[in-house]
C-alpha cells in the first residue's frame, strides 16, 4: 500500500513521541479507505453488510430499536 509507505515515518514519529491521537488522526483515513474498498470488492455479502453497518454507524445512524408492546 503506497499511501500506507508514505506516512510510515511520520507514524514513527509520533509512537516516540506518545502521541497516539496523532497517530489516530494519520490513519483514519486510511482505514475509512480500506473499510471502503471492503464494501465495494469483498467476496462475502456479509463481509460487505457488517462494513456498510460499521459505516453508517460511525456516520451517527444506529439500528431502529425494536419494541414488543
């Protein structure tokens, strides 16, 4: 992964520094990328359910509730 190799050094970095929110803010995108690619190419539809769930969840869309009255 090219986009991985670029950042290596600068996650490096802050793992010497202790600054695992850093670290956190470099990689997020890349894994929102590879949670993407898993939606769009996985060979298991219920690889590609769990992801498209884990997706809207973390957009702030939770399941609906269920109720028995």
């Amino acid at each position: 992964m090219e986009l991985m190799d670029s950042i290596m050094p600068f996650l490096e970095r802050d793992a010497k520094v202790g600054d695992v929110v850093k670290m956190i803010e470099r990689t997020a995108p890349l894994a929102m990328l590879k949670m993407v690619d898993l939606l769009q190419n996985a060979s298991s539809e219920k690889v590609q359910a769990t992801v498209a769930k884990d997706i809207l969840h973390m957009a702030g869309h939770k399941p609906v509730e269920k109720s028995v009255d």
